[in-house]
C-alpha cells in the first residue's frame, strides 16, 4: 500500500504541473507561482502519502524582506516535506538536467529558478552572483539546499559556500529549514508514511559581513542545523 501511495503521488506531480502552466504562461518567470505550485504539490503529496508534517517555528521565516532559505536534503520527497514552505518571491536552484523533465522542467524554468551546471563552474559561480542582484534589485528570496545532493538520511553533509556568498553581497539573513531524518519506511495497514518534523531556525544576519567572514558562516550555520536536525524526532 505504501508503494501505491508513493506512485500516485508522483504520478499526481506531472498532472499539477500541466495544470500549472496556465498560471505561469498567464505570468511568466512571476516568483510568486513558485510559491503557488509549492504548497499545492506538497499539501496532495502528504495527503496522498497520509504524511504529517509537524512543524515548528513558523514565525522565524521572515515574509516582509528577501530572505536567503537553506535546508537540508535528504529525498526526492522532500518536495512534499518542505514545499509549501517557501516565503513571498521565492525562486529556488536546480542542476540544469531539471529543464529535461517532462512538465516539471518547463513551469520550473517558467517560475524564474535558477539552473546551475555544476559541470561549469565559472558559469555557476557567475549566475550566483547574478542572483544576488535579483535579491536586491527584485526583491526576490532565494531557496537553496546547500549540500547540493541528497544525503537519504545520513545526516549532513560539507555544504557548497554559493548560497552564502549570496546572502552576504545582497546582505540577506540565512533562514535554516531543518527537516528530520526519514525514509520511506510505512505504517500500519493503509501503508501511511512516517510521520516527518520541520523546524524552522530564527534568522542569521549578514549585514555588515564580507567573502573573509563566509567560511565562518557556513560553519555557523551547519553546526546550528546538525544541533536541530540532531534533536529532532527521527521517523521509526
């Protein structure tokens, strides 16, 4: 059962991203569809999964100024665990592969994300910098998963440094979404996913920090999600 439900709701994301690209043709590479698609696909991906979401500290992501979000990755499904979480004006990053897929790609590049060839990594490094701007200019925030590939559980992993030098040239506070350990493990005779708990950090600021203070800050923040993602209720 628990097969079946994971089947229907990534069959269920293709179907929403059809639908969804009405809205992102109506208003193309608009950030907030981004916010839009989030919550609708991962409010009928629990629903489907029977996930519950605890989740904690809603109140420290900041709404009303361009924020850098960090979170850490641990599954494909974390697109139902975390994706009606994004603030206002949020665009995410993602391998350029993702423009392949069927729908998905398409409404991803059409919500103004931003794709990354890791193969090129003068090319990243610029398109970071770039996104910087958009922060201050277009008042966007960014959402990124600074590990830059998924970790299937086993804690974190070194992060990647580009989504802080971000924050300090556009001197936005770091928001840290920590999600629990998981996996697909099932309960019960209806096959429900475990349940799977978010917690949001309060806001480091970087004003006033340069490229010299970004290797403290990674450590900083990393030691700061292992700490919540350590104390967190694992699923079992």
């Amino acid at each position: 059962m628990g097969v079946l439900r994971a089947v229907l709701a990534w069959l269920l994301v293709p179907v929403i991203c059809v639908a969804g690209l009405v809205v992102y043709l109506a208003k193309p590479f608009n950030p907030n569809n981004n916010c839009w698609l989030g919550r609708v696909l991962a409010r009928s991906g629990r629903w489907i999964l029977g996930m519950e979401r605890p989740l904690v500290g809603l109140q420290n992501m900041p709404r009303d100024r361009p924020i850098v979000v960090i979170a850490n990755h641990q599954h494909n499904d974390d697109l139902f665990v975390m994706g009606d979480l994004l603030p206002p004006r949020t665009v995410t990053v993602g391998k350029s592969a993702l423009a392949w897929l069927p729908f998905f790609g398409q409404v991803f590049w059409l919500g103004g994300n931003i794709m990354i060839n890791r193969a090129k990594s003068g090319r990243a490094v610029a398109v970071m910098q770039a996104t910087s701007n958009a922060i201050t200019r277009d008042r966007k925030s960014l959402w990124v998963f600074p590990e830059g590939t998924r970790s299937h559980g086993r804690g974190l992993q070194p992060f990647k440094k580009g989504a802080f030098y971000v924050a300090v040239a556009a001197e936005a506070p770091i928001t840290m979404v920590c999600a629990s350990p998981y996996d697909s493990r099932t309960s019960g005779l209806l096959g429900r996913r475990q349940p799977v708990t978010v917690q949001i950090l309060p806001p480091v600021e970087t004003a006033g920090l340069t490229n010299a203070d970004i290797p403290d800050l990674v450590e900083r923040c990393r030691n700061q999600m292992q700490q919540a993602v350590n104390a967190l209720p694992a699923a079992e």
